[in-house]
C-alpha cells in the first residue's frame, strides 16, 4: 500500500493521529522537500516520528518514481507531504504509477494554505481561482497571474497568491556545464510579491478594474506555526513589510462583507482600512 | 486561551497530535455539531479523546457565545469544529466575541473538504468559487447555485457543491406552536442534488454555457474515511446513484486536463467519459 500523508502546514505535532501511526508502521517513509517547507527541518521530524525520513526531491518523485514504489505491492510505503497530499501540489503523477503498477494507495489528509489561509477571516467561500505569482528576473516577467487577480475582483472574489518556491535550481552556467551545483533555496516573500504587483498599479500601465496602491491585502506567514503572522495591509504597505522566514502567502481582497472586515481589523495595520468602502457594519 | 480545533473529516483518529494535547488538557470541551458531521458519533470522540464532550448547537454558538467563553480569559476552552475551523463554515462570530471580551485564541487547523476533494483528481488550482445548494421544497427553489457553476463553468473552472445539511430543523407547525420538537437530520446525497441540478437541463430551459445530462461530475461521500466513496459519472448517471450514509458532496468539472481526465478513469463509472472532449493525453 501507497499511502500518502499530509504533514499540515506548522511543525511536527501537526501530523494527524492516523497518519503518525501509518509513519511508524510503514517500511520505508519519503518526505516530499521541493513543493513546501515546514518551520522545523527533517531532524526534528525523525525525532518526533521515531523514523527515519527519506528525502525525496522532484528529480526522485518525477524521474524515479519506481524506487518510491518499490515493493508497495508487499509492503507499506509512506510519502510525506507538507500540507495535504493534494493541496496545492497534487501528487497524481505518482498515485497513476502506483495504480497502474497494481498497488493500492491511500490517503490521509491534513490542512494546506488552500484552506487554512481561512484563518485570515476571509470566507472561503468567497475566493476565486487561486493564483500562482512567480519570481520575475530580467528576461522573464509572466504576467497571467495578474489577469487571474483582476478576473476574480472583477467578480468581487479574492485571490489567493501561492508564492514561489525555488529548490534545488541550477545557475543558467552550472546547468551549462552539467555542473550539479544548486543555488541556495528561495522562498518569494510577501514584500517580494506586493512588489511585483505594484508594478502593475504604475501610471503607465491601463489599469481597468485592476489593482491601486491602496487595494487591501493580507499577507500571511507560517501559518498553523506558534509564530504564525497575519498582516491586513495596503498592496503599498506589503511592498515594505517583513513577516519573517517563510513561507508567505498573499491574499487580494475582492468585495468585503461586513463580517470580514471586523476579522481583518484584528490584523490591520494603521490606516490600511482608511480608504475602503465597505457597507456599514453593525457588529463593528 | 480559546483553541479552535479541527477535527478533520473521517473518524477520531484524524484529529492532529497537536489538536489531542490541546482537548486533553483544557478545562472544557465542546463540539460543533450543526454544520458538518464525522462517520463516527460523539460517543467514540470522547473514548478517544479520554474526554467529555459537550455539543455545541447553532442556539449555543450563536445566541449563548459567552456560556461557551466564560472564564477562558483564566482557562483553556476548546471548541471542536468538523474539518477545519476556518472551513467551509467560518467561525469568526465566535472568535470576534471572544478577543472584544479580551480572550486569546488560536487555530489548530486541519483538512476540511475545501482542500480535501483534491483526492477526486481534479487540481485545486482549477476551482472557481464554491457553491452551495440548498434543499428545494415546494414553495421555495433558489436557483442562485447554478448561476455560479454556470459562470465557473464558462471560464473553464469546476465547481464544488457544497450540500445542504438540515439539523435541529423544527417543522412550521410545531414552529408556529412553539413546540421544541425537531426534525431528523437530513443530509442532502449526490442523488439529491444532481436531481436538483438535471432540472435546469430540461427543454423548457434557455441552455448557454449550462450543463446537459452529460456534463461530467464527481460525487464523493466521506471523504477521508475508510469507506470513502469517489464516483465519476455524468450529471444523469449521478442522479440515480447511492454513495452510501452522508457527507456527500459534488463537483462539476470544468476544462479537464488530460493528468486530471487519468485520475478521473479512476473512479469512472462505465461510459461516464465516453462524451468527453479532451486533447490527447500521452498517459492515458
């Protein structure tokens, strides 16, 4: 049996009572390392498990998938995921390869951004599709994400912002020269993302039922984590914040109900609520 | 301190390890039992646990917050909520109430359906806004739900539908008599809803970027627990379908991604895919 766990999104205690005893019976468990991060590292994962973890990088999970799925068929075979198995990355790739090499596989789920992003005090149910911003560089600034933000707000639905991950990457030289030489792990911060926003509230550009400088926005970081951080602010105010180590999320609010808006003040920065307009509300 | 725990969507043991240490050490423990459901009743929670439970209604949260409060400004209070606390259901009236009476809280997440309908195969990515649908009766047939699997729909995304769920309802007699008798719980099933849905692809009706009978859909029951049921099929096929005791809940899928259409074969009900309109997949 495959069976594929959901680690949650804070630290080791977030795994759930199911998926502990499905880790500490299992004969070999991988840990997926490329897709998210918890705020504690594999160590402390081992130890809290009382197993030794297998570091599973996309070149494993994509290339040699096979290794994973070794003697799945006789065995139980463990694949750890930060948040839920398929939160924001799915995971389906290797669920085919396991079905369509007659192994059974199971799932045990757990919270991921996609849903616990909750605790901000937006509904859910008021989100559009989520959105994925990428680091831009010199040669490549992809602009989709912005269309899918203007897409939803157009319809007053806020905008998740699942922000880029870089691990294991090659400089453009070392991949060149075959070099299997990785740069250090980057992580888009919420300033980093307000950033590449702003550029899109530049007088230069056509703005239509886009983005100002005043949108209101929520960055989060390490959510589920003892240290978690919301902060409601101005798309401005994000370009300046600092919310610590990762990893962040952003959230462009569409049409406020009066509700939420008495949530996001428990997390408001000053003035950032100054220059909405919203329906009064009778509870704040 | 005010926790807010999430129980996940299957049976006791899919509570996190870190949410069991919170309900074992605080003072009281309430469970929110009005707008979601576990596969297995208060009574296993509580052997689990090793704790008492007391059940949380909708007149308790809403009408007698500050019983559930009371004294957790020098004491722990947990409140138990099916899936995640910021789920489908917010509970941001509760925890608005307690920081206005000084009262710390924080979150213990976990998976609630918004995340965990994932397993069905369809990437989270692609979802538009979630819809609920309500139980018709003979006076009253909102229609408001497929307006938005409608507009989902027309931009290619899925819908999931969220399904009405009916518990401590009073009969209009015994309402109008004063009487605190209520009905049985009522769980609206895939069957239900697809019912619901099938009429607006009758004749009669203007048909734009609407369903047909054979739209393709996915209807899961229980997610997460052992006898989970997944069950693509097309809108009719849903329609005369039996996935077993409640939750259920329904998606109607949108543009389908060849990776997505080979999760989907899956859990395929014969000839479900046989209308289905896809580029090639290289996997399949």
């Amino acid at each position: 049996m495959l069976y594929l766990v959901g680690l949650g999104l804070g630290d080791a205690k977030d795994i759930t009572v199911k998926g502990l005893e499905v880790v500490r019976r299992c004969s070999r468990v991988y840990l997926e390392a490329y897709t998210s991060v918890l705020t504690v590292g594999k160590e402390a994962l081992e130890e809290f498990y009382g197993r030794e973890l297998i570091l599973a990088d996309r070149d494993l999970v994509e290339l040699e998938a096979e290794e994973i799925l070794k003697e799945a068929d006789t065995s139980d075979v463990a694949f750890l995921v930060v948040g839920d198995p398929f939160g924001a990355t799915t995971h389906s790739d290797l669920v085919l390869r396991a079905v369509h090499a007659g192994i059974s596989y199971r799932v045990v789920h757990n919270a991921s951004i996609m849903n616990a992003v909750g605790c901000c005090g937006l509904q859910l149910y008021s989100f559009g599709e989520t959105v994925s911003i990428v680091f831009w560089d010199d040669d490549w600034k992809p602009e989709s994400f912005y269309d899918k933000i203007k897409k939803n707000r157009s319809m007053g639905l806020h905008s998740l912002c699942l922000l880029d991950i870089k691990v294991k990457e090659q400089s453009i030289e070392n991949l060149m020269r075959g070099r299997k030489v990785y740069e250090p792990p980057r992580f888009m911060s919420v300033s980093q993302a307000a950033g590449q926003l702003l550029e899109f509230t530049l007088p230069t550009r056509v703005v239509s039922t886009g983005l100002t400088e005043d949108t209101l926005c929520v960055g989060v970081a390490r959510v589920g984590a003892e240290d978690q951080v919301i902060r409601t602010a101005t798309l401005r105010q994000l370009g300046s914040c600092d919310l610590g180590p990762p990893l962040h999320s952003l959230v462009v609010t569409g049409r406020l109900h009066p509700l939420e808006v008495d949530m996001l003040r428990l997390s408001a920065a000053p003035d950032a609520l100054a220059h909405l307009e919203v329906e009064d509300s009778s509870t704040s």
